[in-house]
C-alpha cells in the first residue's frame, strides 16, 4: 500500500506503537499464507466482513488493497451486493457509496 495514501490514524499507530503495528502486519501476513486463497480473493472476503460490521475505514482499506491486488470496480461492487440478502439493503447501500469514494479518487 502506497504510504501516501494510508488513513492518518494508522501511521499515528504506527508511530506510537510500531511494535503492535508490526504484529498486527504479520498476522495478517501469516494468516494470507495458511491456505489457497489468492490476494485478491482475500482482499474481497476482507471487505465483505468490513462491509458487515459497518467499518466505513476497513472498507476503504480493502477496497484499496482489493485494486491493487487486481480487482475490479464491478467485482468490488458485486462483492458488496452480494450481501444485500444477508446484512440489507441499506448496509449494502452505505457501503458502496465507501467504495465509491476511494474508487472515485483513481479516476482523476
């Protein structure tokens, strides 16, 4: 992820606490290497439980490592509405409009 785009409060942990954040970094490392699941599957999953727990910034994230992992808008979107049946409607609404955002600042 490019450190100019990371959210303010995460490079404020960072500094703070560099070796929490490093923990935090490798479990998530070690956790993508446990199984077949490629990157940017893992991305998508992510987000959808971001999606579930109404986590505006944890959208953003994965949607960001999403794309850079090879995702597209539409599959993005498709995981997202994917949920409509199981967490609703208007979840699912608020949560495409997280995407949009961060998708929308590509498209300058």
């Amino acid at each position: 992820m490019n450190k100019d785009r990371l959210p303010k409060n995460y490079v404020l942990l960072q500094k703070e606490y560099p070796g929490f954040m490093a923990a935090v970094e490798r479990l998530g490392a070690v956790l993508k290497e446990q199984g077949p699941i490629d990157d940017k599957t893992a991305h998508l999953v992510q987000l959808a439980a971001a999606v579930a727990i109404h986590s505006e910034g944890s959208v953003h994230s994965h949607v960001r490592r999403a794309l850079a992992a090879g995702a597209s808008h539409e599959e993005i979107n498709h995981a997202i509405i994917l949920l409509t049946s199981t967490i609703g409607f208007p979840t699912v609404s608020a949560a495409l409009s997280w995407a949009q955002a961060i998708v929308g600042e590509g498209a300058d």
